[in-house]
C-alpha cells in the first residue's frame, strides 16, 4: 500500500532577505523556521532543505539496514546513523556523507559492510537523490 507524506512551505519576501517556514504536515510534528542565510551560512536555530533532506537519508537508511540485517538471521542491537548533505550556493547539494555505526551480533565487519552497501543501494532516499555522489562509512562496534 502506498503512502504520501506532505509537507507545506510558506515563503515571504525574496530568497537573499525572505524567510519562511515548512510544516510537517502529515505527522504534525513541526513547523521550523528556514532563510537562506540558514541554508547557505550558518543555522542559528533554523533549518534547511538540506538537514531536512539528511533527515530523510538516515533514517531511511537505518530502516533499510535493520532490515536487511532481520532478513539475514542477525538484528541488530543498535544503529546510530548521521548523513551530513553538503550544499553549496551557485552549484548545489555536492554529496552525501552516511556514516552508520552498529552493534550487531554475529556478523563480521565485512558482512556489516556489505549489508551496508547494499542498504544504501536499496534505500527508497538513496534512490530518490540519486543524481548525488553518497559515500558511505560503516563500522561495526
């Protein structure tokens, strides 16, 4: 079955000096600020389409790892997952860094590391942004 998740941005002004926000709209989680100092600069308490997108890519990930690893006999106990989306002005989002690290019982680096490799290449958000360079760092604690 699938399903849509929605989220709605109000913008005021012009992209250098305007501002706006962006709600969560399916979950009703949140509305957070966003400008394009934010995005371009620093964060100062504000988001971007880019955090939003990390967001996305690391938690998809780590429900495409969890379950790659269950369907192989070997759960993990944890997995901590960070994805740092570069972004620079003029050019664009330049890469996506995923660095997981987890605890799972029974399995070698290398095994983590394949299972990693290929959540990464089965993640709905891993294919959705394909046009970007992902590299990807797994270490199994």
């Amino acid at each position: 079955m699938a399903t849509t998740r929605t989220a709605t941005t109000q913008w005021k002004g012009a992209l250098l000096d305007g501002s706006g926000t962006v709600s969560l709209d399916t979950s009703g989680v949140g509305t957070f600020e966003v400008s394009w100092p934010s995005r371009a600069e620093s964060a100062n308490g504000k988001t971007s389409p880019e955090e939003l997108i990390a967001a996305a890519h690391s938690s998809c990930f780590s429900m495409a790892l969890s379950h790659g690893l269950a369907g192989a006999g070997t759960p993990p106990e944890s997995l901590t997952t960070s994805a740092d989306v570069t972004f620079q002005p003029g050019e664009g989002i330049t890469g996506i860094v995923l660095t997981v690290q987890g605890r799972v019982p029974g399995i070698s680096a290398e095994q983590f590391q394949q299972a990693a490799e290929a959540a990464k290449a089965g993640c709905p958000v891993s294919k959705a942004l394909a046009g970007t360079t992902i590299t990807l760092k797994a270490e199994l604690l």
